[in-house]
C-alpha cells in the first residue's frame, strides 16, 4: 500500500524554530508538498519539492531526499498564527496528468508563548 | 493568485433530504477537480476524482449514487449529497489545479462546506 508517516503533534515555543517530518512509500514519486490547515479552515500550500535539496519561502522552508524516501518541513521565528495543522502530500502520477496526491495524517503544531 | 470558491460554507439539514455543493475556479479552468471529506482531527479522504465532460472517478468505498458529481464546465463541479443521514455530517472540500505541465503548480483548495444533518 501507499503510506506517507509524519508525527501527529509537535509543541514548540513562540519564537523558536520546529522541524516535522514526513517519510512516505508510494508507488509514484513526482513531488512532496506540504499544506496548512487552521482549525475549520480549508488546507492551504506552502511548498512543493520535486528535487533533492532545500526549498526556502520566507519562514518556512521544506527539504527533500528522495533516495531516503524523506522530507521536512521547517518553520523559523514560530508565531503564534503558525498554530495549525501541516500534512505532507506526495503527488504520484505524472506532471501533465491529474493532481492526485496521497496525504499523510496531519502534524498538530501546538505554539507555546 | 488561483482562487477555488466553495459554496455554502455551511449547511444543515434534516436526515433523508439532499444537499448540494457547488466548487467553483474563479480565475482559471478546471478539467479535474477532487472532492475530499475530512473528519475532525483526521486527514483527507478523496471521494472522487471530477472530470470536466465526463464520469467521476470514486474512490473505493464511496458510494456513487450516493454522492452525485457533475463537472458540467471547466469552472464548476457539483457535489450533491443525497438522502443524507447523520452519518454524512462532515467537513467536505474541493479543491483543483491550474493544469498545465507545471510541475510546481499547488492544488488549490475551497474552504470547504461543513455539513450538519440531524
């Protein structure tokens, strides 16, 4: 079957840096990307690795290792506004074809001041 | 940028009745569209696959004639939710890309329909 794993709550403090990680095993690979959900919010994108390495927007910032089957997703200078649910989502089929993706759990990020 | 909007945001109804949920793009077309259900707490189920002009495609377990899909444009996608009971009570959002051979191009999501049926 098709898996993606990341851990289901992480506490971090106002200020501080948080790292969640996603490891998958899925038939396909052409991406990871990660997405934001407030409580009774719609999930919102942040990312997309589609190659090895590290992808840096602003804050936050999201790495890839394909050969480990691994990525993270980097928050810097946590706000309190950064408390939400983040889900990793590995898109298995093609580029030109359709947008499915395979969703982890979610992270419950819980921010302390 | 890309902008799904998803209406109603919230509705409520009574157990035998249907329900419709309408997912529009509104600045790009859309030849696929994905319906998923979100319960609390959990992550995302996709129900179906929507494609403009043809037959969804549900995923296993879902019920088809249950859960009605129609993509009649590239702008609109329909999910109708017949003889709801108390079971269907969920959070149910769209969501579509903006195509092309983008490999970087995100699913961009409505904010979702929270239905209620007693």
């Amino acid at each position: 079957g098709q898996s993606l794993e990341q851990p289901s709550e992480v506490t971090a403090v106002e200020g501080a840096i948080v790292q969640i990680n996603c490891t998958y095993q899925t038939s396909g690979f052409y991406g990871l990307s990660w997405y934001q959900q407030h409580d009774g919010g719609a999930p919102t994108f942040l990312s997309y690795n589609a190659l090895d390495g590290l992808e840096e927007t602003g804050r936050f910032s999201s790495f890839l290792s394909r050969s480990d089957s691994y990525g993270y997703l980097l928050l810097q200078e946590l706000q309190m506004k950064d408390s939400a649910s983040y889900f990793c989502a590995v898109r298995v089929l093609p580029w030109d074809s359709n947008y499915q993706l395979i969703w982890g759990a979610g992270t419950k990020l819980i921010i302390k001041p | 940028g890309a902008v799904v909007s998803q209406h109603p945001s919230w509705v409520i109804c009574k157990s035998g009745t249907s329900v419709k949920i309408e997912c529009r793009s509104l600045d790009f077309q859309a030849t696929t569209m994905f319906w998923y259900r979100q319960f609390p707490k959990q992550s995302l189920m996709l129900m179906a696959t929507s494609n403009e002009g043809s037959k969804a495609t549900y995923e296993q377990g879902v019920e088809k004639d249950k859960f009605l899909i129609n993509h009649a444009s590239l702008t609109l996608s329909t999910l109708t939710v017949t003889s709801a009971h108390p079971e269907d009570s969920s959070f149910y959002i769209c969501s579509a890309g903006e195509g092309g051979s983008s490999y970087n191009s995100p699913l961009h999501f409505g904010n979702g329909t929270r239905l209620t049926v007693t």
